[in-house]
C-alpha cells in the first residue's frame, strides 16, 4: 500500500489530468443516449454532473455553519480534569511555565531517548 501511495504522490499531476479526462468523456458520452427524465431540464447535457458538484458544494456550505452551532468547549466534558502526564502523576497547570526550560524538574534523568555528551 505504501509503494501505492508513493507512485501517487510522484505522479500527482497525471492523475488530476486523467481524472479530469474521465470526466470530460463522460460529460461528452451523455450526448448519446436518452436519459429519459422526469423534467425537460434533466435533459441538458452535464445537468447530472452540473447539479452533483453544486449539491456538493453546498453540503461543504452548511456543514461549515452546521460546524460553529454544534462546536463545544475543548474542555466540555471533563471541565475540571486534572493535568496528568503519561504515568499517570498529576501536574500543576501553572507549574508547567516555570519548569518549561528545564528537563531535570519533570524528568530527573533528563529527556527520555536523548544522550549526554
């Protein structure tokens, strides 16, 4: 999968080009044949794919306006969860900005994977 995903990225260019030649001949293969629609509209060439891209885009519309209503808090759930690191020990939120530039305060050895010289 990853040598699939490598030949994509290398080949970006080719593949926006050939989709969008897929696409051109299907627009150009609705002139042959009868769509039989309901309405005289449906029948205009590229209406369906016309009408899927705008549904598209105002689905990506309401969904951007649907996002601000629905949006909480980062902290909604648990508003007043202490501070833990990854043993498990809690932390002093404040504590934090007056250790952050030393490693010896939050680990005795120094930073965990690095090496002193």
């Amino acid at each position: 999968m990853r040598a699939f995903l490598d030949l994509l990225v290398r080949n970006v260019d080719k593949v926006v080009y050939g989709l969008g030649t897929v696409c051109l001949l299907l627009v150009a293969a609705d002139l042959f044949y009868d769509k039989g629609g309901h309405y005289d509209f449906e029948r205009f060439t590229g209406f369906h794919a016309i009408y899927g891209f705008c549904s598209y885009v105002g689905l990506i519309l309401v969904s951007k306006q649907l996002r601000k209503a629905l949006m909480r808090p980062e902290d909604y759930y648990e508003p007043d969860a202490p501070y833990e690191n990854v043993s498990g020990e809690r932390l002093d939120p404040d504590a934090h900005e007056a250790t952050a530039g030393s490693t010896s305060a939050s680990h005795p050895q120094g930073v965990p994977g690095e090496t002193e010289e």
